[in-house]
C-alpha cells in the first residue's frame, strides 16, 4: 500500500561519550610528585564537598536528540545539514550498525545500506563472497542472489576482479561494488550516506539514475548528501537536522531554500581567496566574487562581478588571464578570456581585474573558479588556482511565464525567442540540401 508506513522513528537519542581535555605531558618528576600529592588532593576533594569524578575524563555528547519521523512506502526523503548534525549517526541507527540511547527505530521490510567504503565487507573474502555474504544478511536465498549476480557484476565493472579478495580493490573498485550490491539485491528500504562523493563523475551519474529507477519502483529510499543538486533532482521531500533535531521536514524545493538560507553559515564579505605573494614569478594575489547579496548566496539571473588582482614582477607581452567557473563534479561550465591588450603585459605592478556579467544563468548548485595566467598561445603555464571562491546560486522562489523551475533541468539556462515557421505552397516534402 502506497501509505504503508514503513519506518518510524520515535524519540530516538543518541549519547556518546567524548574525550575531555588531553593531559599535558609530564617529566618523570612531575609524574613522581602527582603519585605523592593525589591522596592529599582526594581528600581534600571530599573535605570540600566534590565528587571523586569531578575531574573525569570523558564528556557526554548528544548526536540524535528526541527525533521524531515517518517516512511512507515508495518515499525518496533526503536527508540534509551540516557535518556533525547526526545524520550519519540516523543512518547507522537505521541500518542496525549502533543502538540508540532512548527511543525506538521500527523498520518494516529488508533494509540494504550504503554508508561508507567497505561497510558490511569481510576484506579477506572475495568480490563473489561477499556478494553471497551481504545478500543472506538481507535475507535472500541462493537462488535470489545468483539471480541478480550478473547485474550486480555488470554494475560495479569488476568482472575481471570479481574472485580477488577485496582488500586488493582500490576504493573505487570497493565501492563499485558496495553500491551495486546494495542497490541491486532489491530491499525494499535503500539507504545511501555521502559515500558516493568520492565516487567519479560518471559513477555518480550512474548511482544516481539507479536510485531512481529503484524510487520508480515503489521502493524506499533514504539519501544522505551535501549535493544540493543531486538532492533536489532525486527526493521529493527532505528532512533537516541541526545538533541532532530535525529542523524542517517538508517539500524538497523548501528545505533546500531554508538549508541554504538558514543553515550554512556564509561569510560577512564576499567569497575570497588571498595568495602568498612570491618575489620570483606573476602570481594571482587575490580573487573574490561579488554575488547579489552579501550572504554568498547568488540569486539566478542577477547580475555578478568576480575580482582578480594580479601582482607581475616578470611582465610577458603574450601573457593573457582567464577563469572557469566550475560546478560540484569539478566540470567547466563556463569560460572567461581576457585577451585585450592590458598594462600587465609590459610592465611590473599590481593590475586589478573586473569581468561583470550582467546576468548569469547557472542553473541552481555550489561552484568555484579555477584560473589561468598564462602565455597567449596557452603553451606555458604561469599559475593556476583551482576550487577558490566558493559561492552558491539558488533559483528557489523563481518562475518565469508560470514554468516552475525543475530538477536536472540543465546546467546553463538562456533566454530564447521563438517565432513560428510558415510553410509555403512550394515547400517540398523532400527538399534537396543546397550542398548537394
């Protein structure tokens, strides 16, 4: 049944205890006069009325406090908030990894779960072993999983490896292969943590079109990411929390605007970067990017200037600058070249460099700039900066000619004007193409 409940979590807390403050390192000495001064120290400890733990070593910390959801059959929730909200901590709650403090975690169905490299692998067991392995941990009889093993191989691309035991794989290799394990071995809960941001381009793309196609299913899944366009193009809601407590639970698109306009705590001034200046060669001193507002956040089709400030001691008459603006999966999106005649090219200096443009239409996600400061034929490399500047373009709130911005629309989005065509009497069914 499409409202079945299928995970209820009830006042669930978590308790850890942490390390207190690090003793400092003692002399012999210092150690010999402590063994003779504790005894006084203790009773005069009781004589004053303390505990004998009052200088303990260990402090409680509350990863999950008193968090209360449901989530449906055939629901996709995301799971968002800044690193040491609790999720991953939800997460190992869920797939019966740890024990909750208080309250309870009921889970109804075949849980598989995907939360860091190796979770749930024996290293000295081979790819085929484990694969029988976590399959009779789901539940699964041998026909089952001999009926899915193929695809499961086909997925992870490790056929060639497959009877290697995996401490020999390489992290990609074993996370392939957990993935595809997990993914493919039809649970009926899938939960996936921010495991898949070591992953490659490709592999991302792939993971994320097969949590899809396990959703369209009727499937549950639960997705843990700090990729807000990959949480926005997979969930349909999504959970918040905040020092273990959930913070908003509703609509995807609505949680990512309170996320990214509540949550993460963007800097005073502009998204900046500061080199080191160096005596013996051009170098890039510093680069900001002024967005449309001063909380970092970029609001899409507004206009937005980057900063560059070039300190040459060695000028180069065929030197010329540029910068990428790059998105999350370090793709180029756009490309900006100043190749116009400019003073740093024949003489020594600080040169400040300003490219406005007058409306950018990145489609909503994080980026950062990359530089280059070059010859003009680009075949010497001066310097190069990549992942500076870090800043934000939200689209949420945004509707032009009641279209309503959706996920995974595409990357760069441009106005267009479209005019219709008229046909003409003469107009052949087949015309014949002028370069023939």
């Amino acid at each position: 049944m499409a409202n079945e409940i299928v995970l209820r979590v009830n006042n669930l807390s978590k308790e850890y205890q942490i390390g207190g403050r690090q003793e400092p390192y003692r002399t012999l000495r210092d150690t010999l006069t402590a063994a003779v001064t504790a005894p006084f120290q203790r009773v005069g400890r009781l004589l004053r009325g303390e505990s004998g733990g009052a200088s303990g070593l260990t402090q409680s910390f509350w990863a999950l406090n008193n968090l209360s959801f449901d989530v449906r059959r055939g629901e996709v929730v995301g799971i968002i908030g800044r690193n040491g909200a609790g999720k991953s901590t939800l997460l190992k709650i869920l797939s019966r990894i740890t024990e909750p403090t208080t309250g309870t975690a009921e889970i109804y169905g075949r849980v598989g779960a995907l939360l860091e490299v190796g979770t749930g692998f024996h290293p000295e067991l081979t790819g085929r072993d484990n694969i029988y392995l976590n399959g009779a941990i789901l539940g699964m009889g041998r026909a089952e999983i001999e009926r899915k093993f193929d695809e499961i191989v086909a997925f992870a691309e490790v056929e060639q490896f497959i009877d290697t035991p995996v401490k020999h794989y390489s992290s990609g290799m074993y996370l392939r292969l957990a993935f595809a394990v997990a993914a493919n071995l039809e649970p009926e809960i899938l939960i996936v943590d921010e495991v898949l941001a070591v992953g490659d381009a490709a592999f991302q793309k792939k993971c994320l079109g097969k949590m899809s196609e396990v959703a369209n299913q009727g499937r549950t899944v639960l997705f843990v990411s700090h990729n807000m366009q990959a949480v926005t193009q997979l969930t349909q809601r999504c959970i918040i929390l905040a020092h273990g407590e959930r913070q908003f639970d509703g609509p995807t698109p609505e949680a990512v605007h309170h996320y990214l306009t509540t949550q993460i705590q963007h800097p005073s001034r502009p998204a900046y970067y500061e080199g080191i200046a160096r005596s013996d060669r051009s170098h890039i001193a510093w680069a900001q990017v002024h967005s449309s507002s001063a909380s970092g956040l970029h609001r899409w089709g507004q206009p937005i200037s980057f900063e560059f400030a070039l300190q040459v001691t060695e000028p180069r008459e065929g030197m010329c600058f540029s910068f990428q603006i790059v998105n999350e999966l370090q793709q180029a999106i756009c490309h900006f070249w100043l190749f116009d005649s400019q003073p740093y090219r024949y003489r020594a200096g600080r040169f400040l460099l300003r490219c406005t443009v007058p409306i950018l239409r990145l489609y909503m996600g994080s980026y950062t700039l990359t530089t280059y400061l070059s010859d003009r034929r680009g075949d010497t490399m001066i310097e190069s900066l990549a992942s500076i500047c870090p800043f934000e373009v939200t689209m949420q709130g945004i509707q032009r000619e009641e279209y309503d911005w959706t996920p995974n629309t595409a990357m760069y989005l441009e106005d267009q004007v479209w005019a219709p065509v008229e046909e003409t009497s003469t107009t052949q069914a087949n015309p014949t193409p002028d370069y023939l």
